[in-house]
C-alpha cells in the first residue's frame, strides 16, 4: 500500500492501519528476525506491538549516532546545566535520559500512577519511552486507554503543576496533548481555584526570526481561560541561562534522594534551630546513605539544606530572618555557584570576619578561589565611582527616570545616588509592573549583587 492510504484519518489512526499492515511483514521478514527472537512471547495479543519495537530500535539508533551540530552545541550545553526539578516529556526517545543521566525515569502512566515520585530530579515520560516499546502511545486504541485514564495521570500531575512553575518549551498553544492534559488540571480543579496556576504556565516558543518578548495572556481550556505567561525567543540561550541560574544547596539527585527517606521535617524560624544535613556524600552510593540529621553539630557540612539564590537575597535585602552560619554558606555553598551567576557576597564575608574596616579582603589565601573570582567580577563589572557632579537622593531618581531606567543602569546606581538604605527598600519590593520577567529577575539580582558590595565591601570613603 502506498503510505497516503495509511495517512487518512487521525494520526493515532493511520498508526493503527500501519501497526496492523506491519504486524505481518514483521513476521515473515528475515530482516526483524533479531527482533522476533527477542519479542515473540510479548506480541501474541498486541497488534501495534511489532511497530513500536522497530520504532523503539529506530530511536535509539538515531540517539546513539546523536551529536550537537556545531552552532548549536553551546546550548545543547547549556541545557544539560539547566536546573530543573523535573521534566515531563510526550516524546518516546531517550535525549532527555541522555542530558540528566542522573535523573529518575517513570515511563508511562503507570510508571507515574503506580509508585512514589518525589518531585525532584525525575523524568515523566507520559507517552512511553523507547527503554520498554509497549509503553509507546502510538495508535488509536493506546490513546484510547490513555485517555480513560487520564485523570488519573492529571492528579498526578495536579501537584506539580500547583506547586511548581512550569514552562513548555517545543509546544504550541494548539498542540492537542497539551490541551487534553491541561483540560484534566481545569476539570480538577473548581473554577475558583483555577487561579492557583496564575504565574505557573509559561508557554516558550522559539521564532529566529522574532525579537524576544514576554506577555500574559490567557488561553481557552475547556471553556475556561486560564492565566499563561508567553515568551517568544529567536534562540534558546538566555532561557536555559536563567534555568542554569537557578541553584539548589545540594544536586537535585542527592534531594530526590533524601525526600524519598525523610518523611516529614518541621522548620521553625529560630535561626539557632536551622536545619542542616552532615555526611560526606559520594554521589554513586547515595541511594544507600542513611539520614542522619543534627540540630547545632559542628562538623563539616555538604550544604545547608534548603537554601536557594532567593533565600540569600532576601536575607541579603532584610526581608527574611537572618541566621545563615556565614562560613558555611560562602565555603559549602556560594563557592558552588558557577561564578558568572550574579550572587551576593559581601554580606557574608563580613559576618565571617573575612572584610577589613575599609572593605579589603582580609587572608585571601585561606577563601576558595570562586570566591575571589566572584569578588574581581564584581569590582570589575559595578561602576562605583562618583562621576556626577549632582547625586540624587534615590526617591528623586525613581521619580526623575522610573523603575526601568533603574533596572537598565542598576550596576551604576551608586554613581547617581548615595541612598543605600532607599535602594535596599526599592529592591525589597520586586517586582516592580511590567518588570516580572527573565529580563527583570536578572537585573533585580545585579541589583542586589550591588547593594552587597555598597554597603560591606565600598570604602566608606566612596559611599
């Protein structure tokens, strides 16, 4: 048959008649003779079955021979650094195992429904995955099944969807798998309750042709319009940037690992009954560590637990109480972040006695050497010098120019005013309208990146 007799209809459709056509060929042919010696107890009952081994084996052929080209091989990189709790995916191949080889994979619905996923560092791969061919939702009777489950799979989903941001990077507004999991999220939830997902839907589209932009804006669910953030970039760059920006205290595989053994930990805002986790651990045999955990121990720490870049900002901007040990935060923590990641600094330098009265580095020998890189990027980067004649107070300059002339010139603010304490205070209220994009977050750290090094490292002669 030639293949437009197979193309009418649904695509889960033509899959079906193609599945059925194939199913004899494969039998008969010596070219799948490997795949029916390995196959033949399996396909007894399953008539598309034959199609997805050979597509399976297919995908995983093409993954094997897989290599970036050249002009894009700077973000395929980029995106194996991004930091993400978890992926789900509608593809069948295995790029995703392939960029978080640390990451644990659920295949299926069932993979999902029927075990205990932690919400860190996992891959759902809803469709199927090519690691077990008969998982692949490929025909019209696997969407069928899949679909009268899928509200199983949406309450699944539900958890993810309210507690995390997520963002839909290669689908479009009208891709129906993406309409028919989010129909199920509506269907979840009382109307009242949609708003819940405000801020957690970000739609990224690529056009090299268009220039970035982000909007919020609505789409029609199930007759219902739920609030979705667009973002339309020519190239992947900056979004898997700001995604690699973002950084936990310990990997994401090591904190799957410790949710999936501690059950339940009451925080308390006692800064003296922080919470810390001590043990050397070597990543290979982490799913065998045992979970100790010590209130005020005084050993050496693999990270504080929990702490993230916006913790230490607003602990930074005031806006959360204070406590961090300051040693261990520079050493087990900021020492970790990749040094053209803007993070404040200073603060901590101070409360740990590494910062003179002058602001001077004091035994730089005894700091680790991302620490001092990160202080000669920033004292190269920040224009602290006084080159105007007038210098504003900080109320006048937001009133003179606006907020986003301040975002714009945020890393020479200390040139045009002398009030730290009123940039502090404009800092603490992010975000300011229309500056609640990638754009903006990253502007706000550089700020805050130069309130640290204003206030704790600036000779006070310079202020």
């Amino acid at each position: 048959m030639p293949l437009s007799y197979y193309e009418s209809g649904t695509l889960p459709e033509a899959a079906s008649k193609l599945g059925e056509a194939f199913r004899e060929h494969w039998f008969r042919s010596e070219e799948f003779a490997d795949s029916r010696a390995e196959w033949q107890d399996e396909v007894s009952g399953a008539m598309s079955l034959p199609l997805k081994v050979e597509v399976s084996k297919y995908l995983d052929e093409l993954l094997d021979a897989f290599a970036p080209s050249a002009d894009l091989q700077h973000e395929w990189n980029l995106f194996t650094k991004t930091t993400v709790d978890g992926l789900i995916t509608t593809n069948f191949d295995k790029l995703l195992e392939h960029a978080f080889p640390t990451y644990k994979l659920y295949v299926g619905q069932d993979g999902l429904l029927f075990s205990d996923p932690q919400g860190i560092a996992e891959i759902y791969a809803i469709h199927g995955s090519t690691s077990d061919p008969s998982s692949l939702v490929l025909d019209a009777e696997d969407y069928k099944v899949y679909e009268e489950r899928n509200a199983y799979l949406a309450a699944k989903l539900l958890t993810v969807f309210v507690e995390h941001p997520v963002l839909f990077l290669g689908y479009s507004f009208n891709d129906p798998n993406i309409h028919q999991i989010l129909l199920s999220l509506v269907q979840g939830l009382r109307n009242k309750s949609v708003e819940k997902l405000q801020d957690r839907l970000i739609f990224v589209e690529w056009d090299p042709d268009a220039s970035p932009s982000v909007e919020r804006t609505q789409m029609s669910v199930g007759g219902q319009l739920l609030p979705v953030i667009r973002i339309v970039v020519p190239d992947w760059i900056e979004v898997f940037e700001a995604l690699a920006n973002r950084q936990h205290a310990l990997n994401a595989r090591t904190l799957r690992i410790l949710k999936e053994q501690v059950y339940e930990i009451v925080l308390t805002n006692d800064p003296k009954e922080r919470l810390y986790a001590y043990q050397d651990i070597d990543d290979d045999k982490a799913e065998e560590l045992s979970i100790v955990f010590g209130v005020g121990a005084k050993v050496a720490a693999v990270g504080v637990v929990g702490i993230k870049r916006e913790d230490v900002i607003a602990d930074v901007l005031g806006t959360l109480p204070g406590g961090f040990p300051a040693d261990e935060v520079i050493e087990r923590h900021i020492a970790d972040v990749p040094t053209r990641t803007w993070y404040p600094l200073y603060k901590y330098l101070s409360e740990a006695d590494h910062l003179g009265a002058n602001g001077e580095i004091l035994e730089p020998a005894v700091l680790p050497q991302k620490i001092l890189a990160r202080d000669k990027k920033v004292r190269s980067e920040v224009t602290m010098h006084v080159k105007h004649r007038r210098r504003y107070s900080f109320d006048k300059l937001v009133e003179k120019h606006g907020a986003k002339w301040i975002y714009n010139n945020i890393l020479e603010i200390p040139s045009y005013t002398h009030d730290a304490e009123d940039f502090r205070a404009f800092l603490a209220t992010y975000p300011q309208d229309g500056l609640d994009n990638l754009w903006g977050v990253t502007q706000h750290v550089k700020g805050v990146v130069v309130y640290d090094y204003w206030v704790h490292r600036l000779p006070r002669s310079e202020n």
